[in-house]
C-alpha cells in the first residue's frame, strides 16, 4: 500500500511513513485528525515521506488498531478529496441553487 508502521514498545506510540504521491498532505492531515481525540498525532515531512506519529493518551487505545483504523481513515479521505474534485463545480452549482435568494411576491407584482 505504500506505507510502512514501526510501534515503538517503550512509549507504545506509532509512526506510519507514507510514500510521497500516493496520498495527498491534505488526505494525510484530514485522516489524522479523526484521532485527535483519543491519540495525540504529529505529521511531518521526512525524507520525501510523510510521517504520521501516533501516541495514546491512555494505555487503554490499542496502537496497532489504532495504526490499522488510520489506514481506513486515509483512503476514506482521499476518496473524498478526489470526489470533491471531479463533482466540485456541480456542487457550487446546488448550493447556489438552493442558497439564491427568493423573490418576494410584492416584488413580482410591482414590476
């Protein structure tokens, strides 16, 4: 897939190095932010590889899981990403649409 996870036992954190041009930073970012909640993350650029480190907050979070659930989580979002690209004029269109302001029925009959 690209990417390759090292779980660090003394600290239980992990770090996931992602091959540059398989997956966008801002797929990366999006992705690692999901787990801000229960993990802390850092993301960084090293040696043409994004690096995602991944460090509980409790000793409860399973890291290896939550190394797997990252994965998911990026695909998920470079999906988006992608789609949001192709199908992005059509949706400025909708909202457009539905956000256009209405005309007033006195406004109709004064002109």
């Amino acid at each position: 897939m690209g990417e390759k996870v090292i779980v660090n036992s003394q600290d239980g954190s992990a770090e996931i190095r992602i091959a540059a041009g398989l997956f966008s930073g801002d797929a990366v970012v999006r992705a690692a932010h999901l787990f801000t909640g229960t993990c802390h993350v850092q993301v960084s650029e090293e040696g043409g590889k994004l690096l995602v480190r991944i460090a509980p907050k409790s000793p409860e979070v399973d890291v290896k899981q939550i190394a797997a659930d990252f994965h998911n989580a990026l695909l998920d979002e470079q999906l988006r990403l992608r789609l949001r690209e192709e199908t992005g004029e059509i949706q400025k269109m909708i909202v457009a649409e539905a956000f256009a302001p209405l005309e007033r029925p006195e406004q109709e009959q004064q002109a």
